[in-house]
C-alpha cells in the first residue's frame, strides 16, 4: 500500500467542478451589473473586452476588432484623454492604488457619452513590471447630466440669493449653525459673511430683552426657557412661518424687520436646515407713523365739514369722502369709492372738468372752480359748485386732488324752470332711451315719452295719456316669472315691499324684459304726494354681466372646473338632494402625487399645464352630469350623484390609470404625476364640512398607504361588502 501512487483523481475533478462553478458565478455577476470588462496585456499590447463594453459604445467586438489600446484613445474625447493617460500612468507606476477615469467616449451614433473607466494591475513579471491589467467599464451619462444640471441650478440659486440685495437671506444646518449670509444680509446687519458663516448661531441678531419676554410663556417646569432657534424653527417646523422682530446691528443699530422662516429638505424629505429671509422695514414704519399724525389733523376737518369733500386720485378714483358728499350724491361711501368722478359727472361737463383738470396737472393754475352736475343714485341731476386743487409731494410730484362740492341744485332748478319751457322738457324726455311715465296715485297715466310709447304699445301707436297703467304694462320678477306684481304697490309712497333693482321684469308682447324702475314722488303746493315719475331702465346687459361674475367666481380660471366655492355650492345642492331622495351619492377627493417637484423643477407653467391636463382627464372620466372641480393648489374634488361607494370605487379606479398614464411634455422631457384617490359616501344629515372631512380623511389614508391609490370609507352601521374588503387591500389600490 505505502508504494502506491495517491489517488487524487476524484479530488482534482471537485476542484475543477469548484473553479468552473467560481467562475460561472463570476460571470454572472458581470453580466447583472452589465458593466464593460477589459483585459490588456502591458507588455504586447493584446486587449479583450467582453460584448458590453463595445455596446456602451455603439459596437460589436467584431466591429471593433482587432481590439488594442489604440481602440479605446481613438474613442475618448480629445479633451479627456491627456488626463487618462496621466492616471493610467501613475497607476502603472505604482503611484495609486487604481486605475479609475471619468471620460467622454464617441458613440457610434456620433453623440458623445460619460463613461467611468476602473481597473488596477493583478499580475507583474520577474522583473516587478506591470503584466496584466484588468477593469470595469460603465455608462454614467445620466448621472453626470445630472451633476451637470445640479451645478448649474445651484449656481444660478447663488446668482439668486447673491443679487438679493434688498432681502437679507440666512441659511443654516440643522443645529442651527449658519452656512449661508447674503449681501442682503451684511447690508442689514453690518457682518461680513466670514464673520458669521459656520461660526455663529442667528439668535445673535435678535434684541434680547424683546425675545425674553417672547420665550417666557415656554419655559418648561424648571423655569429653562428654548434657545431662539429652538423656538423659531418649532413654529416654521411644517411650512412657512412670518413674524415681525427687532434685529441688532454690529453697531448696535436697531432694524424692525419682517422675518420669514422656512424650513429645508433634501430631495429624500429628511430635514436639513432651515433658511430665514428679513426685509427691513423700518423706513415703512417710520414714513407710517408720519402719515398717521398728519392724517389725524386733516380726518377732523374732513369729516365734519358742511361742505361735501373728496380725496381724489390722478385718475379719477374717488380715495376717500365724507358724509356730506354721500349725502348730496345719494350713494354710501363704499359705493362712491368703487367708482370715478367721471362716470357720475353729467357728460356735458366731462369736457371742461377734464380740461381743468389738465391745466392743475400741466401747473398752468393751482386751483379751478366750476358749477357742474352730478348723476345722483336716484336718477336725479345734482348741481354742484366744485373746488380743487392738486396736492403735490416735496418734489413736486402730483398725489391726488382735493375737491370740494357744494350743492346747488335748488338754485339751478329755480333758474331752469324759469327758462325751460314743458315743451323742451318733453322733447328731452322723448329723446332718452330710458321710458318714463307720469302717474297719477291711482294709476292713471299723464305722460309717457317716446321710448314708453315703443315699448308698451308698440311704434306708431296713439299716446299712452289717460289709460291706466295696469292696461298696458305688466311688471314681474325673476324668481317669480308668472306671478304679476300688484302696480298699486309701486304707487303707495310708503311701500318698500319691492326692491326696484334686483330683480324685476317687464312683460312686452311674448318677451320679459329685465328693467330697473326709478321712483320720483310729486308734490303738491301742500306738500302731499299727488303723482309719480318712473324712469325705467333696461338693464339686459348689466343683469348678464351680474350673471357672469357669479358664474366666474365659481369657476377655477385655469383649468375651467368649479373652485371651492362653486364646489361648496353644489355638495350643499348634492345633500339636500340626497336628504329629500333617498338617492346614494358620493364624494371623491383626489391629491396629486409627486406634482411639487413638477412645480419646484420646471416652474409654475408647467405646473399650470400638468393641472389642466389632470382636469381635462377628471372632467372626461365622469358624467356630464357629475361636478369636477379644483379646490385649490393640487386638489380635486368629484360629486357622484346616485353613485354608490362600490360603483365610485370603480369610476375612481379608471380615473387613477388616467391619471398615472398622463404624461406631458416640457423642456424635452414629458413629465408625469401620480394620485391618491379617497372616497366617502354623501349623508342627507352631513354638513358640508362633514361630508369634505370624511373623503379627506380617506384621502389622507391613501397618502400614508403609499400614494397612487383608493381608499373608500366603510358604510359605518353597516357590514361591509367582502369583495370590497379584498378590493381594498389590493395592491395599487391601498
């Protein structure tokens, strides 16, 4: 036995089993990590590559071949290749540890891409000289790009920050320490950068007594009250947070500045800092503290003069008047200071005001005086004997005017009936386009004008005189269209039963015409009523432009769906339906998944066009008959009417593939947005709070299940169904 051979034959196969099974494991993980793989023999030049280093380039090896290191120089960029070289050498000389280059290569397609080259040597010869070198070789363009596009966005952040003279711009890490102080930021509190940066906390600028007396209500049981920054920071810890302050200067200069705290993420959500902005707003204070003392000497003799008085802009605009002039022109203050002194002056005097007014402005006078009318509220012509003079600032610019309005009316009509005769006032009369009658208390009509006689008996007809007005005309109201008003009422001197300007029609033939009825009372020589004037108006276009400004203030203007308060609106309408019908109805509240950064990386436009095309999908995913709306900022909201929760969980599904399946174009890339979907049942006992709070709250469920789902609400009092129970566990669908 002891002179026999070993037998090591089944031995030496499990070693080669071993080494075959290594190295097919080797090749596997080079190909999971589909890197390029080099071999180069230093000293003869030979080069193999394995099929996907020559296809990050655009090749085969075949059309590479034969492969050398002239292969590879021919590919990089000129610009990079010295650079290559030179590490190639340092490590071939022992120099460094590896082999590693960042490189741009030549495609095949002729456009050039990133590419991270590493390898070392493995073998020397006797000599101890480099023999065989081995390496990796992989595509990185996508994430150089982006290191590209991240430097240059935070250099043009810095540009930002940096120009933002007039806005002091403190950043600071987690602790507290600062890291960024702008040149706003030294103009308004005297540091230099280096004096603060990575050295100081920004408590150091605040007045301390002032923030004592802040922090004192926050001390714990131990009487420790929080640092500055522990204090400002908690209240900016979930969004913005604005507060006024007292800062220190380096010279001990007090500045009372607006401080707005945000607080800082990294793209993963994890805090890391906070940044603080500071506009100094002392000179306002000062320059308001000013105006209100010299505003408080001039308000008492505003106010209380006899005379009417307006503050009046360059434009026209009435800025401020006083219960006199309210009082001469018949309208509130409110009503006055929504409108000009062009639209209430008499279009026959609008030339010579304006012209005055030209020559106050030119400095071709310092005041003018001039008899003029007003349009009154009630219809009526007011006379009134106006002043002005311009108020300019200590550089001659002009503020505003200063009138003041005296009424004569009275001595004006004295004046006219003098010299106007009935027949010119009746040519007046038939000359307006408005109808004007003249009644007696019971109803009788003593004058109608042309405009009248058109409109109630048509053209050509014999004059309206001594027929009762109940024959010929007939008022009624839009809410009541086929209940005829009683005309006795609008002749009782002593009824305010019917507003005359909301919402009345008039009955000409088959048409109902939208009118304003002006009322003016005639007086006998004992001053009891005998009569009336009525001046009525059509008001067809103002009664439209009424009705579209409600329709557009309950419409979002970007993406034309309901906003909040149409949205409101009609789930009040939904409710009340359900209440009276019986009828199931549901409430879908949609949140858009990952749209900030849509907003953050591209701007508000293309954030403007991912929420149009979000609600063109909503608005074509639902019936006509369902309301979509947007509640503001990313947020929708759907009203199912006789929809129940199984059947909106479906609609709710094919809306979320809409949604998910969107994608638009912008800056050559198309950019897309998730959404997280919760549903509620509509309730004829909920308040629209209520019913808005239980569809949030599933909304907000499928936020923390993972965004990009349903959540629907379990009918409370009832078992709820277990196919929907397996549907709502599913994944995708919360």
């Amino acid at each position: 036995m002891s002179g026999q051979a070993p037998d090591i034959g089944p031995g030496g196969d499990l070693a080669l089993q071993e080494m075959a099974e290594r190295h097919r494991r080797l090749q596997m993980i080079i190909d999971g990590m589909a890197a390029g793989t080099w071999e180069w023999n230093v000293q003869d030049g030979r080069m193999w590559v394995n099929e996907r280093w020559a296809q990050i380039v655009g090749y085969s090896c075949d059309e590479l071949a034969p492969i050398t290191p002239h292969t590879f120089f021919r590919l990089v960029h000129p610009d990079d290749l010295a650079q290559s070289n030179a590490l190639l050498t340092e490590h071939l000389e022992g120099r460094s540890p590896h082999y590693d280059s960042l490189c741009r290569m030549r495609h095949k397609d002729g456009h050039w891409i990133w590419v991270q080259d590493r390898g070392r040597v493995y073998e020397w010869d006797a000599d101890g000289r480099p023999l065989w070198m081995a390496g990796a070789h992989a595509d990185v363009t996508d994430l150089q790009n982006a290191r590209q596009d991240a430097a240059n966005m935070r250099q043009r952040l810095q540009a930002v920050v940096d120009a933002s003279d007039e806005v002091a711009v403190i950043a600071t890490d987690i602790d507290g320490v600062i890291n960024l102080f702008n040149t706003g930021a030294q103009k308004l509190l005297g540091y230099s950068a280096e004096e603060v940066v990575g050295r100081v906390n920004p408590g150091l600028f605040h007045d301390r007594e002032e923030m004592h007396a802040y922090l004192q209500p926050e001390a714990d049981a131990q009487g420790r009250l929080p640092t500055v920054f522990e204090a400002l920071t908690a209240r900016a810890a979930q969004g913005t947070w604005s507060h006024q302050w007292t800062f220190v200067r380096k010279d001990g200069g007090r500045r009372q500045v607006r401080l707005s705290i945000s607080p800082l993420a990294c793209g993963g959500g994890q805090r890391i800092g906070y940044v603080g902005m500071a506009v100094d707003i002392t000179p306002l204070l000062e320059v308001r503290e000013q105006a209100y003392l010299a505003a408080e000497k001039f308000a008492g003799a505003f106010s209380s003069a006899a005379l009417g008085m307006a503050l009046v802009s360059l434009e026209g605009r009435w800025l401020d008047v006083n219960d006199a002039l309210c009082g001469i022109l018949g309208y509130t203050r409110a009503e006055l200071l929504a409108i000009d002194f062009q639209t209430l002056t008499h279009p026959d005097d609008l030339h010579t005001d304006l012209a005055l007014v030209g020559d106050l402005l030119a400095g071709r006078r310092d005041h003018y005086h001039m008899d003029k009318r007003y349009l009154g509220k009630g219809g009526n012509t007011v006379w009134g004997r106006l002043s002005v003079s311009l108020v300019r600032a200590e550089r001659g610019e002009p503020l505003h005017f200063v009138s003041q309005i005296q009424d004569v009316t009275a001595q004006r009509q004295s004046s006219l009936q003098l010299r106007e005769s009935e027949q010119r006032t009746r040519v007046t009369l038939d000359a307006v386009a408005d109808m004007v009658l003249t009644l007696d208390l019971q109803g009788l009509i003593q004058y109608a004008n042309a405009a009248a006689t058109r409109a109630l008996a048509g053209a050509g007809a014999a004059p309206l005189t001594h027929s009762q007005v109940q024959d010929v005309m007939e008022l009624t109201t839009e809410y009541a269209p086929r209940s005829p008003l009683d005309i006795a009422v609008l002749l009782d001197p002593d009824s305010n039963a019917v507003d005359l300007h909301s919402d009345l029609l008039l009955s000409v033939g088959a048409q109902l015409l939208p009118v304003d009825v002006t009322r003016a009372w005639l007086r006998g020589e004992d001053g009891q009523v005998s009569g009336a004037v009525w001046v009525i108006r059509d008001v067809t276009q103002q009664r439209a432009r009424q009705r579209e400004a409600r329709h557009l203030a309950e419409v979002d203007p970007l993406t034309e769906l309901s906003n909040r308060r149409g949205f409101e609106a009609h789930l009040q309408q939904a409710i009340t339906r359900v209440a009276r019908t019986g009828q199931s109805a549901s409430l879908m509240f949609i949140d858009l998944d990952n749209f900030k950064p849509i907003n953050d990386s591209h701007g508000h436009l293309a954030g403007d066009a991912m929420l149009w095309a979000v609600a063109n999908v909503l608005r074509h995913g639902v019936r006509d008959s369902d309301i979509v709306a947007r509640l503001g900022g990313d947020e929708f909201a759907v009203i199912l009417a006789g929809c129940s929760l199984k059947r909106a969980r479906r609609i709710a599904s094919d809306l979320l593939e809409s949604v998910r399946g969107l994608t638009i174009p912008w800056d050559l890339q198309r950019l897309s947005v998730g959404a997280s979907i919760g549903i509620a049942a509509i309730g004829g006992s909920m308040s629209v709070d209520a019913a808005v709070a239980a569809a949030d709250a599933q909304c907000y469920r499928a936020k923390a299940l993972g965004k990009n789902n349903v959540q629907v609400e379990t009918a409370l009092g009832q078992a709820s169904d277990p196919l929907d129970a397996v549907e709502s566990t599913e994944g995708g669908e919360g």
